[in-house]
C-alpha cells in the first residue's frame, strides 16, 4: 500500500511544473475527467485504510481514527468523521465500494447513495436493498450529485411498486414530525437597539417564509434587469447582501401584515399601543413608547409617524401624570379599496425617480396623522418601504412637486 502511495507522488511531482495553459482543448478535457476518476479512486483506497484503523486513535489518546487524521492531516473534524462513516458502511456495501474503487462513483455521490439506502424502510427484502444499490451505482454515470438525491427518494417505487407509496408516507410522516417537534424559534436583546434571531424551522414553513422575503426583496431591482434568485438585491441603486435585504423584507411583511387575521390577546384584537403627551402630539415628537404583548419599550418618532400610516395602533394620549386623555380606536387606517384606489392612481412610488411598482409600494399620509392627517384618497400617496422611511427621516427634507412626485434632499 505505502509503495503504491509513494509511487502516486513521484507521479505527480514530475508532472509538478508542467503548464496546462499549453494543452489542447481536447487534452484538458480528457484530463479534467481522468483526473476527477483518479480521485475517486484515491478516496476510497483512504477510505480502505481509514475503515481498519481503528487502533490508531486507540494508540494516539485520540477519540477515535477520524479525530487523529482531522488533527494529523489539517483536515475538517466533520468531513474526517463523515469520510469514517463512509469507509465503515463501504463494507456492508461493496457494490458501492466497487464503484469508488473503479473511478465511476465519487464521494458525494457515495454519500447520497448512502444516505438513500440508509432511508429504505426497515421491512425491504435484502434482495430489493442489493437491487437498489445496483441501480444507484449505475446512475452515477449519468446524474450529479443533486440529481442522484432526487433518484434515491424514487427508487423505491420502480423497486417494490406496491409496497412504495406506503413506504414513501411512513418516512414523509415520520420526517415531518421529526421537523416539528425539533423546531424552534428564539429571541435575545441585545440591548443596542438590535434583537438576534435564531432557530430551525420545517422545511415547507421556512421555504414559504422565504418566498414571502423575495416578494419583497424583488421590487427593488430594475425592471429591465436580467436575474436570477441567486443575485444580490439592489437598494436604492445599489446591491445589498441578500441577507441584509431579508431583514428590511421582514419589517415590511410585519407592518403590511392584516390585523384582523391575528389572534386574540386577552380577549382583543392584537394591537400595539404607542403613547406620548399632549405636547408631544401638538409639536414634534422625539420619543413614543411602545407597550405590546411582551412588554414595554420605546421606537424614535421618525419609526412612531411612519407606523401611523399603516400599522394598527392605538394611539394613547397622556396627561401630565400619566393619566390617559385619550385613547384612539383600533383600525386600519386605509381600507382595501381605498389603497387599491391609490395605487391604481399612482401606478407606483411618488419619490422622483422611483420605479417600484404599486403593488409593492405602502401608503403614506401625505398630511402626518399625529397633525391630524385624513384617511382619503386624496391625502395619501405611494412610497415604496425605502422611501416611506426616508419621507419620516427627519436628516432629509421633502416636497411635493406640481406633477405629484415627491423631491428629497439632505438638510444641511
């Protein structure tokens, strides 16, 4: 074995200096491919040894062969203890063995195989179980990798026709359960302004939650723009990690959401209460407080005069002791028809400039509800979510123009 190691070296040390940019366009292709071959056959005969070393972690104090070999060789502590898995399970598989081994199955492909053959059911004939393992073998010739993971969730109904639909629920059941009772969704201020958000959910719910982003997300590219789902978002001209354009796609969903879906809180309709005095409503605020259903905190007045366009909230007056003066009622303040009336109007963003569409566009006052703006048609206007934060921004100042845009500039 050590000679046959040595002897791969001295190979490829003389090939160490020769420049590929010279080959022919045939030559480089034929090399590409004999090349990923010749390194499937170099990972399964580490595999080979890997399997029968178990006495090397023994000698070394180290938890097992793959934590030596991952501290050993630099490698990845969970790609050494995947490769262990793999090598311990090419025993009991040797057709898969057989096709690392003859250069026609890669790694990857041999840990979808694994993974698919490992999800048969218990019950399958060792018969049907050797059948599929010839026939996921012999995929590899034709399918990547991706493909071969959708094979192995199929392979059972061409195998065992009758049995699969009932094979195939039991592991859907049993897999959605799995996903639900492991989900989990959790919440820590961090006490700057910021709250980080963390879990693990289903994965219908999270693919549904993400289409839901990118409806949001999508609006701010322009509509000539040639993309794809894996291209960065562009805010106000200008690309955004998509990560960073999910989060403002969040806050958006959450003030468009339709209050009269939620559920009850206490016996009412969930609501958030934004309170301020008497002389904050006549002058201009600086702070409002928020009281929800899982306390208390405070929003600036630039978020409390933006909020009050759209989101339901309660307004709370207060005296000077803190009594309440006033306590405004619970409703959205434009009805469905009254917002498709405005967007039909505007047919997109007022800001100058501005392409988003309608559709994706919120409604502003153009007359600030703490000023006692109207809830009409004609006090309204469509700004999209960028330019619905710029418009309460109190560093920009705004006017409206006579063809019915709005101008931004920066105060000095």
């Amino acid at each position: 074995m050590l000679v046959c190691v040595d002897a791969l070296g001295d190979a490829l040390r003389e090939v160490a200096h020769v420049e590929p940019v010279f080959m022919t366009t045939a030559d480089k292709q034929t090399a590409l491919v004999r090349l990923a071959q010749v390194e499937s056959m170099v990972h399964e005969l580490r595999l080979r040894v890997l399997a029968g070393a178990d006495e090397v972690g023994d000698q070394s104090g180290a938890r097992d062969s793959a934590a030596w070999l991952s501290s050993a060789a630099q490698l990845d502590t969970k790609a050494a203890r995947a490769d262990r898995h793999l090598a311990k399970a090419l025993d009991q598989h040797p057709q898969l063995a057989a096709g690392m081994r003859a250069g026609t199955v890669s790694p990857a492909q041999a840990h979808i195989i694994l993974n698919g053959l490992d999800d048969l059911p218990g019950d399958v004939d060792d018969a049907v179980a050797a059948a599929a393992e010839h026939e996921l073998v012999g995929y590899c010739a034709d399918f990547r990798p991706r493909e071969l993971r959708r094979l192995t969730r199929r392979l059972l109904e061409v195998l065992d026709p009758d049995g699969a639909e009932a094979a195939e629920g039991s592991r859907l059941e049993a897999e959605e359960r799995r996903a639900r009772e492991r989900a989990s969704l959790r919440f820590r201020d961090l006490g700057n302004g910021r709250t980080r958000l963390w879990g693990v959910l289903p994965t219908p719910v999270a693919q549904r939650f993400e289409h839901y982003l990118q409806a949001y997300t999508s609006p701010r590219r322009r509509p000539d723009e040639a993309t794809s789902p894996t291209d960065a978002p562009l805010v106000d001209g200008r690309r955004v990690p998509r990560h960073r354009a999910y989060a403002h796609a969040l806050a958006a969903l959450l003030e468009n959401i339709d209050p009269d879906g939620l559920p009850l809180h206490g016996g009412d309709a969930t609501s958030v209460f934004v309170t301020m005095t008497l002389d904050q409503v006549r002058g201009e605020l600086a702070t409002a407080g928020v009281l929800a259903a899982d306390g208390e905190g405070e929003i600036s007045a630039t978020d409390a005069r933006r909020l009050a366009c759209q989101a339901t909230l309660l307004p709370v007056v207060l005296g000077g002791r803190g009594e309440v003066l006033d306590l405004g009622r619970a409703q959205r303040l434009h009805r469905p028809a009254q917002r498709k009336a405005i967007r039909l109007r505007d047919r997109g963003c007022r800001a100058e400039g501005c392409t988003t569409p309608a559709a994706w566009c919120e409604i502003h006052h153009r007359t600030p509800w703490a000023q006692g703006g109207s809830t009409t048609v004609d006090d309204a206007a469509c700004l999209c979510p960028h330019h619905h934060h710029r418009i309460h921004d109190p560093a920009y100042a705004h006017e409206w123009l006579s063809s019915g845009a709005v101008r931004f500039h920066r105060r000095q």
